[in-house]
C-alpha cells in the first residue's frame, strides 16, 4: 500500500485543517457489483468526498453494505496505491473498455471544494482511447467548471451529481457535462425536471441490464439526465433531503 498527496507524490504528513491527505486510490479489474456489471472500477478514499454534502453521514450509499467496507479499508490505508499507480492500471485497460472510476469517493481536490485540475488532467490523459466515466459532487464553481470541461473534451465523461430536479436544471443550463440527479425511493418512470427537462432512470437501477451492457453515463454530450433512485440503507433518510429541497 501507497499513499500520496495530491500530486501524486510521497506522502507528506497533513496539517490540522479540515483539508487533509493523503489520497488512496484503489483499482479493481472486474467488479464483481452486479449493477455494474464485470468493468473495471475504483475506489477513492472519503477524503476526496465534499465536506458539505448532504449525504455525507447521513444516507450517502456508500457507507452501508459490502462496499462501505472495502471503502473503509480504502481509507484507512489497508488497500490501495497512489496515484500514478492509478494512472498505471488505468494505462493497462483494453482500447475502449468501459470502466467506472469512484464507485466510492469523489474526485481529488487541491483545496477544500476544489477539484484539483492537474490531477484531473493526468487522470482523462491516461483513458485516452478508453471510455472511462465518473460522478462529482463538487459545486461547479468557475474552476470545477473548467476542470471538469477539459476532462470532457478529453474524452473523460464526468458528470454534475445534482440532489434535486431543480439544481439539475441548474448545472444543464451551465452546458459543462452530463448530469445526472438523485431520485425518490422507488421510481421506475421517467420524468421532468421543473424547467421540463428530460429525467429517464438508470437501466441498471430498474434491473434492465448494467452499467458494462449501458454505458449511457460514459455519452459526454447527451442531452438527457439520469436519475438514480435514493437506495441503500438509508435511502428514506436521503428521500427526506430532495423532498425538503436542500441540496448541499
């Protein structure tokens, strides 16, 4: 096991503020999730994850089951490399493969809700040829904006994570990335957002086919947003959020 800071060097120790490293990052060849089918994914460790997001401790469906531990372990330092041993496994995928980064965790920030952009460079250079996609929660302030538009143009798909139809109408307007929005417990149909904007659900979530057979949320300029239904364990507590209107 590795740790590294954020520009993927030896770990340097971290001060007392709220912005802490090191970064762990882990990669799994075949995922044996049954939502994402047997692709390629990984996991980063909770540091990278927003310090204001609604979900965090408090329905956020990573912290529950199989995979809660595995991302405990992540973050704990018991499994995973540094970066550039990120990249390297990245470097070794097929051309074209689907893979899925972050099935935990966020992207790396260089500061408390910023994305560190040169990370993020590194990363959409080493899918070159691939079809690598991801999910942020991270506010699109002018730099994420900018961040998060290179990794797209460079063929890295990563997508506004929006907790209500109203702030996915929001990030759409910003013509940035792909979104995608969490749901209500349960919903099967497809829907609007307020300003009329079409939601469809996640076929993997349906149990129509998975992400590996899918691949919508790699289409960097679909027009569409996806919607996930709130589940895991918590996923009445999460319902209570989006009914209340109170993103992060």
């Amino acid at each position: 096991m590795v740790t590294t800071t954020s520009r993927g060097g030896p770990m340097l120790r971290a001060s007392s503020t709220a912005f802490a490293g090191p970064f762990i990052y882990h990669f799994t060849r075949v995922s044996r999730n049954a939502k994402t089918g047997p692709m390629a994914v990984t996991t980063t460790s909770a540091n990278t994850c927003l310090p204001g997001c609604s979900f965090r401790q408090s329905g956020c469906y990573a912290e529950n089951g199989l995979l809660a531990l595995h991302w405990r372990a992540v973050s704990a330092g018991a499994r995973g490399g540094s970066f550039d041993e990120l990249l390297a496994q990245i470097r070794t995928l097929p051309r074209r493969a689907l893979w899925r980064h972050n099935q935990a965790g966020d992207l790396t920030p260089s500061a408390p809700g910023t994305i560190d952009v040169h990370l993020l460079s590194r990363l959409a250079m080493a899918n070159r040829g691939r079809r690598g996609f991801t999910y942020t929660h991270y506010p699109p302030t002018r730099a994420n904006r900018a961040a998060i538009r290179q990794a797209n143009q460079l063929g890295f798909a990563v997508n506004l994570s929006a907790e209500t139809l109203a702030q996915a109408d929001g990030y759409a307007v910003l013509e940035v990335a792909p979104v995608v929005v969490v749901l209500p417990v349960g919903t099967t149909k497809p829907t609007r957002t307020p300003s009329g904007r079409p939601v469809i659900v996640c076929p993997s979530s349906v149990g129509n086919t998975d992400c590996l057979s899918c691949g919508i949320c790699q289409q960097r300029d679909r027009s569409v947003i996806v919607g996930f239904p709130a589940h895991g364990a918590r996923a009445r507590h999460v319902e209570r959020i989006l009914l209340e209107g109170r993103p992060s």
